[in-house]
C-alpha cells in the first residue's frame, strides 16, 4: 500500500421485523397465540470501517443489489473522514 491509500472493511447487514414462531409450549388443545403488527418491516444497511483510525460510515437503504451498493462505494469515495491523516 502507498501511503496516499486507506484501507476500509465493508459489510452489510439486513434488519427484519419478522414475527416467527417456531416452537413453543402450550396446554393440551389450546393453541399458543403470537401477536404480530400484521406487516413485515425491515432495513438494510451498508457500513464501512477505515482500518487506520476507526471512522465508521453507515448508509441505510431500503435494499441491498448491486445498485444500492454502487451508491455506497460513490459516497465513500466523497467522504473526507477516509482519508487518512496520519504521516507514514
């Protein structure tokens, strides 16, 4: 690495509100109840790390594919805080 360069770690993550029951006990013939909002809500987030000084960026989208991803790569090459200002 030349020492204009930052090294950054990416991620991404998805958030989901979903309401699953998948065991439970109950009494004999009555049936156990999961209350729920009747909608499914949920997030994505992309998030990057710089390895050199701890700066973290998150961005929330409403999906993650490839264009929501390209999205993220163009705002981090406008962010300032991934540059590093250490002197190597």
């Amino acid at each position: 690495m030349d020492r204009g360069s930052v090294l950054l770690h990416l991620n991404e993550t998805h958030i989901r509100s979903c309401h699953v029951l998948r065991s439970a006990w109950s009494e004999v013939g009555r049936q156990k109840q999961a209350p729920t909002f009747g909608h499914h809500v949920h997030a994505s987030l992309f998030g990057a790390v710089n390895v050199h000084n701890g700066e973290t960026v998150l961005h929330q989208t409403i999906a993650a594919n490839a264009a929501t991803f390209l999205d993220f790569l163009r705002m981090l090459n406008e962010l300032d805080p991934y540059r590093c200002n250490e002197e190597v």
